[in-house]
C-alpha cells in the first residue's frame, strides 16, 4: 500500500512539474509585448489533442490497475468468510477483542504476533465504528448486523497506535486501541496470561466485594468470577493495560480511582455510571482490579 502511495506520489509530482514549467515558460515566452493589435488566432491541433487526451487516459489507467491489484490484497475474499484468527468487536466506546484459537480476551489493547497475516473480523454493538490501525493495514467501517474482515500484520515488533475512524457519538474520540505486535513467545505468554483467573490475594478481598456489592459483573466480565457481561470491558487483566477508558487517561492507582468515583467527569456520556463510591471503596476496588497484570 506504502508503494502504491509513493508510486503515485511520483508520477503526480512529475505530471505537476511539466505543467508547472510549461505554464511558467508560457507566460514568459508570450507575455505582453506592448502590442496593440490582436494577436494571430489559430484553431485546433489535431495532434496535440491527441496526444493530451491519450497520455493522461494512459497513466489513469495504469493507477486503476496498480490500485486494483493493491485492493485485492488488502482485504480477504469474503465469500466464502474466512475463518477470523481474531475478532473485534467495537462499543460506544471501546474494542472488544476475541481471540478464536486460544479463547483469551481483552479491550482497548489488541496483542498479534509479529509477522503473521492475520484474518480479524470486525463486529459492531451498536451504531458504525471504523477500525484504522495506520500502519498495520487498511481502514474498515464496522457495520451493526454486517461482518467485515481485513488482514492485520506487522513486520516489526512494537506498538502501533489505532483509532475509531469514524463518527460514533460524544467519546468517538476517545476510542482509541493498541496493537502490540510481539515475538510468538511472548505473545503466547500474553495470551496464556489473559486466561487466567483474576488474583484473590488478602489485599483484593475487601475489592472484589465492592465489586459484588455494586454489581459490577452486570456490565464487566471477570476471569474465575464472571464471564458472561460485555457491555464493558473485561477487566480480569486490567492492571496490565497501558490506559483507562480506551485512551482518556493513562493508568494507574490514581487515575483508575478518580475514574471509578465518577467516570462521567473523566469520560463525559460513556456507558459507565457514577455509583458515588466513597474514597474507600474505590482505593479497595482499584486494589483488587489493578492486582493482575
Ligand atoms: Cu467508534 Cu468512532
């Protein structure tokens, strides 16, 4: 795709070049010369008319082909639909990942291994999303009732940056996500971390029942306490994630416990009320939720 865009980028620079120039030398070459009479007119040059509808209908159709064959490996033939290694499933206003060989789960950062192609299909929960990770592949709406899929690869191990590309409501934008493209090892590590239970150690107890009190496990998933909801996200592993609210703010202790006093100040119209916890049970919730990396 990157060599289509430069390719492109050449071919319109030259073009731009040669009628700079020409119109330049033009308005020299012909430019007033104090004379009173009208110049001598001449009509139609058959050859030239030629030559200039004949070149550009050339190189239009040399970038229809280019682009063309470029399309028809950006996106993976749907018919029959291919089966998806991942599937992402986009909320007002988060990621959803589903992980289809291991069974593991997460949100907002999206784990691949590094150098393989990978069929993600794209769901939605609600209203249009689109997911747009610049440069892992193309941009595709997420259409409610209406699978699409693409293919995600990364040559390199790293982190790439992805957005919501399309408008979705009050926070589309924040709904911002992650790929970590990582070594097959230690993405098999990550994975294999995500399936297992939250930590239940002396200093979550009093945390998860906050949890249970409020009934957070309506709306949020918990490895080994709760794994039906998706309205929101999992947060077995949230302790690991590198953000709160899918990029509204960074994460950690403080941040997560003035996000669960009152998320609606943080995120304004996210689907996460404010249940007015005290500074307590927020510091003990925040303990508990940030306990498993
Ligand atoms: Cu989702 Cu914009």
């Amino acid at each position: 795709m990157a060599g289509l865009f430069e390719t492109t980028l050449v071919i319109c620079a030259v073009i731009f070049l040669i009628v700079a120039t020409a119109v330049v030398y033009n308005v020299w070459r012909f430019r007033s010369c104090g004379e009173t009479s009208e110049p001598r007119q001449s009509h139609g040059y058959k050859k030239l008319e030629i030559a200039w509808t004949a070149i550009p209908a050339a190189i239009v159709l040399v970038l229809l082909i280019m682009t063309a064959s470029v399309m028809s490996k950006t996106v993976p033939d749907s018919d029959p639909p291919p089966k998806a290694d991942l599937t992402i499933i986009a909320h007002q206003w988060w990621w959803e990942a589903r992980y289809a060989a291991s069974g593991a789960r997460a949100a907002n950062e999206i784990h691949i291994p590094v150098g393989k192609r990978w069929v993600v299909q794209l769901l939605s929960a609600d209203v249009i999303h689109d997911f747009w990770a610049p440069s892992l592949g193309p941009k595709m709406d997420i259409v409610p009732g209406h699978p699409n899929c693409i293919w995600v690869e990364a040559d390199q191990p790293g982190e790439y940056m992805g957005a919501c590309a399309e408008f979705c409501g009050a926070q589309h934008a924040w709904m911002r996500f992650t790929v970590v493209a990582q070594p097959e090892a230690d993405f098999n590590a990550w994975q294999q971390r995500q399936l297992q239970p939250i930590a239940t150690n002396s200093t979550a107890v009093a945390g998860r029942r906050v949890f249970e009190q409020f009934v957070c496990a309506n709306c949020h998933s918990i490895n080994g306490l709760s794994t039906n909801a998706t309205a929101g996200p999992d947060l077995t592993h949230l302790g690991g994630r590198q953000t709160i609210g899918a990029g509204v703010i960074s994460n950690s202790f403080d941040n997560l416990v003035r996000w669960l006093k009152d998320p609606q100040a943080i995120k304004p119209s996210c689907l996460m009320p404010s249940f007015n916890l005290t500074d307590q049970q927020a510091g003990q919730l925040a303990l508990f939720l940030e306990g498993s990396p």
